[in-house]
C-alpha cells in the first residue's frame, strides 16, 4: 500500500472529501481522514486498513483495549476515533436506503421495470458503503447510443455527492444478451465514470425472471 502523498490530488481522502462530501468516500477512506497520518510504526493506510478489520468484527461498539492492539494507533488517535463513534450514536440519524452490494441487490431495486413494454434506463446513486442515495429514470423508449449521454447519467451523481452508480434497463423482448448499443452505452459510462472519479459499479439488464450483470460477466473491470 503506497502513501497518500502519492496519489493524486483528487484521490487523497481529504481533497476527495473537501470536493464531493464525506459521503463519496469508502469506510477506508473515511478512516483515513480520522486517524490523519501514519508514524515510525505504521503509515495511515495499514493502520486504516487494520482498523477497518476490526470495525467489521465489532462495530461502532469497539472497546479501546481492542484499538490498543492495533500498531501505530497512540492515545491521542484512539480518543478522536471512540469520540467520533459516540457522537454518531448520539447525533447522527442512518439513512434508510438499502446497501447494494451485488447484481442480485440491484435487480431488486429494478423489478419495477421487468414488466414494462419499453426500455426504461435507470440510475442508482450510491454513497461510500454502497448504500442507496437515489433512484432515477433517465430515458423511456428504445436504447440508443447517441440518446443516453454521460451527462445526464452523471449530473444527479454529482449533485448527490454519490461515490459511485449502478445502471440498468429492462429487455421487453425476454432475451438476457446485451446489444451492441447496450456494450457501447456501458463503456461510455465506463470511461466518464473513471474522469469524474464516480465509478460505474455495474450495468444490471432485467427481464420478467431474470437479470444479466456486466460486472459478473466481466464486461466492466
């Protein structure tokens, strides 16, 4: 794991967080930004990473003995994280919306299409843990190319500060396999996507029982 003064400007947890919101940045990231900086010991990112281990098996509820055994983690860090973790509980309301961690997951949130006798495109905004900002239809009628723009995918992920997108339309003729059009919609996206630091997570295709996943046939990489 290299140290974050190597990577770009726009990539650093911090300049990320100042120019989209905390909310685009991933739990790592996140931790990051709270432990700050790395020592003799251990640089930033394997403390973050070993603490992050650690969050997945306890929580928020994490105890400060239990951050004491991780390596580079002082005093004065393991305060800032168990105070940041305290005012969560007191202050901060969960967002209700569903986490999207698979093809499955996102075929769930389109099963409003399935049925539909045209081709609906949707976009699904997604925070930093993968959870639902918001859902949108960008186009009815038949897909093409030239008609679904990058723009208009990527101006409501901007606006919600969304740390990446999941799309998907539905096939009223029942076939799973994707188009030509649908190849080269998914790699526009794809390579906008990449520029604006939003990464296209996958392209969901849904027919009335079934669902075709781009990612899971590794068609985006």
């Amino acid at each position: 794991m290299g140290k974050i003064k190597d990577l770009p400007k726009f990539k650093r947890p911090r300049e990320k967080l100042k120019a989209k919101g905390p909310q685009s940045l991933s739990d790592f990231e996140l931790l990051q930004v709270l432990i700050g900086s790395g020592n003799k010991q251990a640089n930033v990112a394997t403390i973050a990473r070993k603490t992050k281990k650690l969050l997945e098996a306890h929580g928020v509820a994490i105890l400060y003995e239990q951050l004491e055994k991780v390596k580079g983690l002082g005093i004065a860090k393991i305060a800032e994280i168990l105070a940041a973790f305290e005012l969560s509980r007191r202050f901060l309301v969960e967002s209700d919306g569903p986490i999207i961690n698979s093809a499955e997951d996102a075929a769930q949130q389109l099963r409003d299409i399935r049925d539909k006798k045209q081709e609906h495109f949707i976009c699904l905004t997604l925070d930093g843990a993968n959870r639902l900002i918001a859902k949108r239809t960008i186009t009815i009628g038949t897909l093409n190319a030239n008609l679904i723009h990058p723009r208009e995918v990527f101006a409501e992920a901007i606006v919600d500060h969304a740390a990446s997108v999941i799309v998907g339309h539905n096939h009223p003729s029942g076939t799973l396999r994707p188009s030509e059009n649908d190849l080269e919609i998914t790699q526009r996206l794809v390579q906008t996507g990449r520029t604006l630091g939003i990464n296209l997570l996958d392209h969901v295709i849904v027919t009335k029982n079934k669902h075709f996943s781009f990612t899971d046939n590794g068609l985006i990489k």
